[in-house]
C-alpha cells in the first residue's frame, strides 16, 4: 500500500511534495476566508434592515472562525512563514473586487462562497486527517451563507428592471469564482490526487459548481456569459448548458 494514502496527522509523516502540497491548500483556503469576511465586513453599509446586517455580521464572524482554522492548521504542521501577514498581503494586492451594494453582496454570497464550499467538500475524506474533522463545521456554515446569498439575488430579479445589473453581478462574481479552482487538470492537482488530499480534479467540482447554481439561475432568469469573454480559464468540456 502506498504510504501517502494512509492516514496522516503529523509532519514527520508527509513527504515533503505531499508537505508542500498540503501547505498551498491551505493557504488558498485561509485565504479565501479572509477574503470572504473583509468583503462581508465592507459591504455591511449597504445592508438594508438591522435582521439582515445582523445575519451579515454573523457570517462575517464565522468566515473569520473559517480563517482562524486554517492558520491552526497551518501552525500546526509548521507551514513556513506567518500565514495570517502572507494572507493579508495578498489581500491588500485586490485580487477580489469590493461590493458596492446589497444586491453584489448577494451576488458574492451565492458564487463566491458556493465556489469555495464546493472545493471543501473534496476534502471531507482527506488523508490528512486534521482536514476532515474541520471541513464538516465548515460547510455547514457555507450552506446558510450561499443560500442567504440566493435568496437577496431571487428577491432582487422579482423586479425584471434589476435583471441587467444582477447579470452584470452574476457575470463579475461568477468570474472571480470559477478563477478560485485554480487551472483545470494541473500537475499539482494530479498530485494532490494520487495522495488523498483531495478527491477530485478543479474541472470537475467545476461542472458541480455550476449544475448547483442552475435552480437559482432560472428562478432569477439569469444566463451564464462568455465566459472565453471574461477570461477565465474552464475545461474545455464545461457543460453550461439549462
Ligand atoms: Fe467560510
Ligand atoms: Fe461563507
């Protein structure tokens, strides 16, 4: 049996490929949670009733818990460097855009944290074990974020004159989304494969992805765009068809 397909808990058990693998899901992930609750945080001023900031605020909170996580687990298996100032400089680069009303909030609810919960989920059975008795927490709480994120979007297109700018936001966030998988059938990701640290290549959580946003695509009678247009880089067999 090949070792790297056991159990590991521990840095002294990693290879150093399956090491260094590790450490970059990581620090995607905690990255992606910092983003997530500085967006959440920045776009509270446009968040209409004191129920929905209250809701905003708590999920705030727990992309934070989400953030405090990875930087456990990253200290705990000694990843070089301090995670939390590496993330906060990447983040200071503006690679995710600000939200600028409720409505894009919504819109970032629903792609980018769905996005992330989908990459999550192929590390529910990881052979690093740490992984899998956190990601369970996690998805749950990405569950309600999503779906409040729907919701704003469905109560927004009720109004066919708000459809253009939610497409416009579906566009933007759908975008920076799917750039969050990283490049569809990588050397990396095969690797990361073969050792159990994940289930399944970027390309196909991809075509989850964007099955799981179909249902709430037709409710708002919202269309998926050029993506080529928009520059992402998809498996060339994405199917975005209703
Ligand atoms: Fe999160
Ligand atoms: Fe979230």
């Amino acid at each position: 049996m090949n070792p790297e397909t056991q159990t590991i808990r521990t840095r002294e058990q990693m290879t150093e490929r399956y090491f260094e693998t590790l450490c970059q899901m990581i620090r995607s992930q905690a990255y992606r949670e910092l983003a997530a609750s500085q967006c959440f945080a920045y776009a509270l001023r446009h968040v209409p009733t004191l129920g929905y900031k209250r809701k905003v605020l708590e999920h705030v909170a727990e992309e934070l818990e989400h953030y405090e996580i990875c930087v456990g687990l990253w200290n705990q298996i000694g990843g070089p460097g301090d995670l939390d100032a590496i993330c906060h400089a990447r983040l200071a680069e503006g690679a995710v855009p600000l939200i600028d009303s409720f409505l894009e909030l919504g819109a970032a609810q629903f792609l980018y944290d769905c996005a992330s919960a989908y990459q999550l989920r192929e590390y529910e059975n990881s052979t690093f074990d740490p992984y899998c008795e956190v990601v369970g927490k996690i998805l749950e709480e990405e569950e309600g974020h999503e779906s409040f994120g729907a919701e704003v979007l469905i109560e927004h297109c009720r109004d066919e004159s708000c459809r253009p700018e939610a497409q416009a936001l579906f566009d933007k966030w759908l975008a920076v989304s799917l750039r969050s998988f990283g490049r569809p059938d990588s050397e990396g990701s095969r690797y990361a494969i073969s050792v159990g640290l994940k289930t399944r290549d970027g390309a196909a959580i991809q075509q989850d992805y964007v099955d799981g946003l179909k249902p709430t695509m037709r409710l708002c009678g919202l269309r998926f765009p050029d993506l080529e247009k928009l520059g992402v880089e998809i498996a060339p067999d994405l199917d975005l068809s209703f």
